[in-house]
C-alpha cells in the first residue's frame, strides 16, 4: 500500500478513512498540490474511502436532452448558448423519442435516467411536457416489466416548480454551481452563484436529492478547485458530476487547454476525500482528459458513478465500455431502488 511523503496530510486523510468526516479546505488543498510521486498513494486512501463509505456498488446514468440549444445565459463553456456563435440550435425533443431514449437507457441497466434542457428556467411549455413525459415514461417501462428513476436539470426554479417536480416523482434535482463562487463571475454574467445555490436549497428543503457538481478547466487556480470542494460540500449533495473542459468551438472558452489526465486524477482523490459519503460520478470530458486507462484510474481512486454513452453535445463512450470496465474492476452496478 503506497504511504503520503507528507505526514500531516497522511494524518488527515487517515481521519477522513475513520470518521466519514470530509478534508477541510487547507488539507484538500494539500492534495491538489501533491507532487507525482504521490499520486499512486492519495488515489489508493480516495479508493479506501470510497470503499468504506459508499461500498463497490457503481451507480449507472443516462441522459437526454429534451431541449438543446437556444439558451439566454451566457456560461462560457457552454455550446447550448444562444448567445455564442457554436453550432448547436434549438431542437425539442417530443415525447415518443424521450421515451424511447428511457428505454434504451433502461436496458443498460442503469438506474437512473435524467432529463435536461437548455433554458434558464421551465416555462409552462418545459413544465408541461415533464408532465407528460415523465407519466409516459413510467407507463412504457411498466409495460416492459421495467423500472427507471427519474431525475431532471431544468435550470433555476420557483418554488411552486419545485413543488411540481416533486409531485410528479423526480427522484432527484441536477444544477451544477460549476464553479467555485470566487470565480463564478468569470465564467457567468447573466445570472449569479447565489441564484443557483437558492434552487439547490429548495431542492434539498422539498426531499428531492441534489445532484450538484461542476466543470473543471474553466481557468480556476488550484486554489479555487479546493473552495469549490467544500463549497460543494456544505451543501450535503447526494451526488457529484465531476466535468473536465471539452473545449467547445464558438464559445469564449473554445480555446482554452485541456487539464491534465494526473491533474485530473489529483482532483478526483481531492473531490473524494472532501465528499467521503457522496456519490462522484464520471461525467462530460473524461474521455478527452483521462482516456482509458486515466478512467480505470479514477474508478479506482474514488469515481463511484458513472453516465453512459453520450452527453448533451458531445460524444462518450459506448455504455457496453463503461459496462465492461465495470465488470473487469469486480464494480456491481447499483440495482435500482426496491421503493420504486
């Protein structure tokens, strides 16, 4: 078992391994500027923690956009934006195909399956058709003798939105703070750190889970990616996306480097020893940041989720890869919730 070269960050990860009590802020610090050398041996203590505290079981993803493009705030990684000059445009998805996408999203065994759009917030029209999806949905994989829950990432919301989603049984809530708040307004203008952090509120008051995590590579120090850990820590999420910068072409950011597969990796242990008892799942860039082997790697050093095969803009890999690996590393996918 390979040991930390520091022994005070070794005392403190050791106390997050026995306690289920997150790093503060200096410590994952600490592990975010560890040097090479170390990494075999905070990848190892995050893959310990995660074991002890989440147990080997790998939640499964999928997701579909049922709103892609067209959309008024300006988050500068972002190719959904109808204010960049990127290829995507708006396109609605009706509900035949978002039940087919379920479906298919169900015979991969995946026990979760989570509806986005590209808006600031729901309109009617977005409310409406959740309405009405989520019920077809049910309904067609009740008549496959099958079984799905249903999660949504709707942007902002109201709080009679809130108490909608919740009647109509989302499971749980996805809307990223991205970003540490200190350097939120580097990469947003249009709308604030503190309004997404309201909805999460109301998401995490109403019962719903928070699912809330963010992108790393937008141009934060090392420093912020640690005040972003803890700032998501406080929240209590029940899961984290962790994102890596794909580089979109047409957005302000379109140009900006790709992290590093050890940076990345680093910040994975880092996420995971600040979040002993969350779930940290795979989510966009990891196949341009880490690759195959970076992405065992992060299996094996805290990664306890995982979306399979495409994302919102931009390609993934095959879910039969995902599924494979997971089987190769002895990783049981989640079964699905026995309350559904």
């Amino acid at each position: 078992m390979p040991e930390l070269s520091d022994p005070a960050l070794a005392t403190a990860a050791q106390a997050v391994l026995e306690t289920g009590i997150g790093l503060a802020e200096p410590d994952v610090l600490a592990v975010l500027r560890l040097p090479d050398d170390d990494l075999p041996a905070i990848l190892d203590l995050a893959h310990r923690v995660r074991m002890r505290w989440c147990g080997p079981e790998v939640e499964v993803e999928g997701i579909v956009s049922v709103k892609t493009g067209g959309c008024p705030e300006d988050c500068h990684f972002c190719s959904q934006s109808g204010l960049f000059a990127s290829p995507v445009r708006a396109v609605w998805l009706d509900i035949p195909a978002l039940v087919e996408a379920a479906r298919q999203t169900a015979a991969t065994g995946a026990s979760e399956f989570c509806i986005v759009a590209a808006v600031r917030g729901p309109d009617e029209r977005l409310m409406a058709q959740m309405r009405e999806g989520v019920a077809a949905i049910r309904a067609a994989l009740a008549s496959d003798g099958a079984a799905i829950q249903i999660a949504a990432s709707l942007g902002m919301l109201t709080q009679h939105q809130v108490d909608e989603l919740v009647a109509m049984g989302v499971h749980r809530y996805n809307h990223n703070l991205e970003t540490a708040r200190s350097f939120f307004p580097r990469v947003v203008t249009t709308h604030t750190w503190e309004e997404r952090f309201d909805t999460l509120r109301m998401v995490r008051d109403s019962g719903m889970e928070v699912c809330c995590g963010g992108i790393l590579g937008l141009g934060e120090s090392v420093e912020q990616r640690a005040e972003f850990a803890v700032q998501l820590a406080s929240l209590a999420p029940d899961e984290v996306p962790l994102n890596f910068l794909n580089p979109r072409p047409g957005t302000p950011l379109g140009d900006a480097p790709v992290v590093q597969a050890r940076d990345a990796l680093r910040a994975i242990a880092a996420f995971r020893l600040a979040l002993p008892k969350t779930i940290l799942r795979y989510a966009g860039g990891r196949e341009i940041t880490l690759g195959d082997l970076g992405t065992r790697d992060g299996l094996l050093g805290g990664i306890n989720a995982v979306i399979v095969g495409n994302y919102l803009t931009t390609l993934g890999r095959t879910p039969g890869e995902d599924l494979a690996l997971l089987d190769e590393l002895k990783m049981p996918v989640k079964a699905l919730s026995a309350t559904l």
